[in-house]
C-alpha cells in the first residue's frame, strides 16, 4: 500500500514562516511536521510514500532523501504546475506499479486510527472511502453527508447566505461532517483522475459519484487540526505537547522528571523556572531566572536571557532573546534577534528580524 502526501501549497497563511520552507516542513514540537505524517502512514501499513510537492520542493526532498531514516521507502513527484488536489494525486502515482493509496493533506494534524478506516474500506468493497470529521460549524467549509450505509450521497459546497450565517455564528441545519483531507483509493480510481489542474472535492469526487462509483464516508474519531493559520499552528503544537493529540511520533528530545522536553546538550541555569509541557532544543541555552510555561518550544540553538519570561510561544532555531524581555502567544522564526527588555505579545516574526530593545506590541 502507497501513501501520498500532498505538500505542493504555497502556505500564504504563515507566512512570513513559510517564505523559506515550505508549510509541511515547518517544525513542530521541533520536529517537522511532516514526520508526524509519515509515522502514521507507516504505522497503517504504508510501504511507499509519494510526496507531491511544488513550493520549495527541493526542501523535502533534502528533508527525508530516500526514506530510509524513516524506514519507509521515499519517491518525490513535483508539479512544473500546480495540479489541485485531484491532479496532484494522479502525477504523484504516474508510471509507478497500480497500488490502493492513502492520501494525506500536508497540513492534517491527527490521530485517527487510519489502520481501522483501510480495514473498513476494504470490509464495504469501497473505491472511495473520504475521512469525514464532525464540527460544530460546518458551512465555511462544506459538508458530505451520508447514508446509513455509509454511502456517501453528495458533496455540498456552502452558498454564500450559508458562509454570512456561518459568520455570525448561527446553527445550520443538515449534516455537520466535512472533509478531513484523507482519503483511501483504489488504483483504478486514481487512473481516472485527469492528468490536469483538478480539483477532488469540487469536481472529480462529484463526477465519480454521479457514474455511481462505490464512495463511501468514515467519520474519524479523535483530535483533528489544519495547521495552517498562525493560530492553529500554536494550536498544533500545545496538543502535542500535552498529549492531546495521540500520535504516532512523539515530540523530539526526552521527557524530564519534571515533565518538560530536551534536547541533547542543553544549558538550564539551576533557578530557571520551566513548566511542564515546555520543549527545549538542543545546545539552547536558558539563562538564570527564566520563566518558561504555556507549551513554549525553545528550538536547537537558542539563547534565553536572564529574567526573560515566555509564554506559549514558539521559536525557531538559533533565536536570541536578550535579558528581562516577556513574550506571550509568539511566533519567532529561526534566527530572530530580541533585543533586551522588550514586550510583544501575538507576534509572528520571519526569520533574521531583529526588534530593539525597549520596544512592546502589545
């Protein structure tokens, strides 16, 4: 069995994060996030994985090489352009040997038991089985209901009243599933993909399912995020970390007596204070009277002033963070310089940005 996973999109919603790699890799409980996909992949019985890639391609390929590290056998397909989701698929598989495939959206944080849902697949005799997941307010995204049986019996895309109300935060009538961005096919439905621009929700699932292919929906129980906003990637990241979220990979480093995550060589002065459920990287430094709580992540490389307190945030590698500074809810690409005695709350900083000291966005 084949895993594709679909990792070609642009990321303009993290960005500036994802100016320099691409959304998929962007670290996670310093890990990248893509790893927490391929263990799970591999646990459900992938042998293969194909990464359908577009921006910064190359990155991915340098990440995971030919899958041996990962124990799993690695192939790239990059787009020349960018395909859709149905497209991606199909130029993903092109030339290789007819295989069922698991196919994952790049930016799904979960721990459905995706074992169980190939099983029932294969139990109903399904071409299509869609991993659907319950929310509370469906319409921005679009529903799929389905049968008793279920069949699936359509794919309903919200009109613009239903996003308005949606908006507004009044109830909507009629099924409360959605996409989860995870799919089992059968190789005879991914030869019918077209091998163009396509979509599989808006336009090749409805086709298939209008022919009557076998299309049927499991809804997956359990923890299940899209990573792609500033704030569900923070998100993504305290679920992690607190054990919310049940995957197949832990978070990198070894868990303290005190419940905290390290890495290898680090420097913790004896009176720095660091919550449990807070991550350090390797060779960070954490100079005295640092106060570390809310899940922050602390990446390889990093120096904490004395007196500094962090809360709920996340810094890439080799970020400097001078003496007496408090930051909540941050998001410090790799490289940041904070100058001594500064306040931000809420902040997303690309890579190299240097704040002065003295300065507060609050």
């Amino acid at each position: 069995m084949r895993g594709v996973i679909i990792a070609g999109g642009f990321g303009t919603r993290l960005r500036p994060l994802t100016l320099r790699r691409p959304k998929p890799l962007m670290p996670v409980a310093n890990r990248a996030f893509l790893e927490y996909q391929v263990a799970q992949l591999k646990a459900a019985g992938a042998d293969e994985i194909v990464f359908a890639t577009n921006y910064l391609a190359e990155r991915i390929e340098a990440h995971f090489g030919d899958g041996s590290r990962f124990g799993v056998r690695m192939r790239y397909a990059v787009e020349t352009e960018p395909l859709g989701t149905a497209g991606a698929i199909r130029n993903a598989v092109e030339g290789l040997p007819p295989d069922r495939a698991i196919v994952f959206n790049g930016d799904i944080l979960t721990d459905f038991d995706i074992g169980a849902i190939v099983r029932q697949h294969l139990q109903r005799g399904a071409e299509v089985t869609l991993t659907l997941y319950r929310v509370n307010r469906p319409h921005p995204y679009g529903v799929i209901p389905i049968g008793d049986d279920g069949r699936v019996q359509a794919f309903l895309e919200p009109t613009e009243e239903q996003k308005r109300a949606a908006d507004r935060g009044e109830p909507m009538e009629g099924s409360d599933l959605i996409n989860a961005g995870i799919y089992i096919l059968e190789p005879e439905v991914i030869a019918q993909i077209p091998l163009r621009p396509c979509s599989i929700e808006r336009e090749f699932y409805p086709q298939i399912l209008a022919a009557g292919a076998r299309v049927y929906g499991v809804e997956g129980h359990g923890f299940w995020l899209d990573i792609g906003r500033p704030a569900q990637y923070l998100r993504a990241t305290r679920a992690l970390l607190s054990g919310v979220v049940k995957t197949a990979l832990p978070p990198a480093g070894r868990r303290t007596e005190q419940g905290y995550w390290v890495g290898a060589e680090v420097a913790i002065e004896p009176d720095a204070e660091i919550e449990a459920g807070c991550q350090i990287g390797d060779s960070a430094c954490i100079e005295a009277r640092v106060q570390l709580s809310g899940y922050t992540v602390v990446g390889a490389g990093c120096a904490i002033g004395g007196g500094s307190q962090l809360h709920g945030c996340v810094l890439g590698e080799r970020v400097q963070i001078g003496d007496g500074c408090q930051l909540i809810d941050c998001i410090l690409d790799d490289e940041v310089v904070i100058e001594p005695h500064v306040r931000l709350r809420n902040a997303v900083l690309g890579a190299g940005s240097i704040i002065r000291a003295y300065s507060a966005a609050e």
